[in-house]
C-alpha cells in the first residue's frame, strides 16, 4: 500500500503527523531536494506534498514529476507563506485532472 509524505519545514509540517502521513521536516532547500529524491527512490509514496515556500525552491525539480502517475509530487499552501504558489499549483493539478476548474 502506498503511503502519503508531507515535505517542508517543521512548523508547517508536523500537523500532518496526526493525519498518518509521513512528515519530513527539513531547514531548507537543499535538504529538501535530497529528501525529496529520496522519498521517490524509496517507491513507497503515491502522493509527496511539498510546501508552498520550499516548492518555489524546487520549481524546476518538481516540474521534472509532472508526468509521472506515481508519486505525484505536489506543492501545497501553508499558513506560514502568503504568495498563492501552493493555491494556484492545485488549482492547476485539479484542471489537469478533472479538465475545468472546479475550485
């Protein structure tokens, strides 16, 4: 059975705990890409979210698993950034998926 990750910096990823997923908690962005490849690596994820601030970090890196049907990798909105990236980076996964938007 695949698993749920939820990837960025602590405060905005511990709540996650209480849901079962699994939480990595990382300083930065470089740490969030090696976490991040090795979370793909290990083949246990189906969904990996990546928060909003440590997304924009790794735009170009994320883009590259755009195609792929497992993991998806997908950036998410948190309390703590107020850009919209992670609101608009869902919005556009929903249209791919459903074909309209629906949010």
């Amino acid at each position: 059975m695949y698993k749920i990750a939820v990837l960025g910096k602590r405060a905005d990823v511990l709540g996650f705990m209480a849901l079962g997923f699994g939480v990595e908690a990382v300083s930065g962005p470089e740490e969030a890409s090696q976490r991040l490849r090795r979370l793909v690596k290990s083949k246990e994820y189906a969904v990996i979210f990546v928060c909003e601030d440590i997304s924009i970090a790794l735009k170009d890196e994320i883009a590259g698993y755009a195609d792929s049907v497992i993991p998806a990798v997908l950036p998410i909105p948190t309390a703590s950034a107020d850009g919209g990236y992670g609101m608009r980076a869902i919005t556009e996964s929903v249209v791919r998926a459903v074909g309209a938007d629906v949010l």
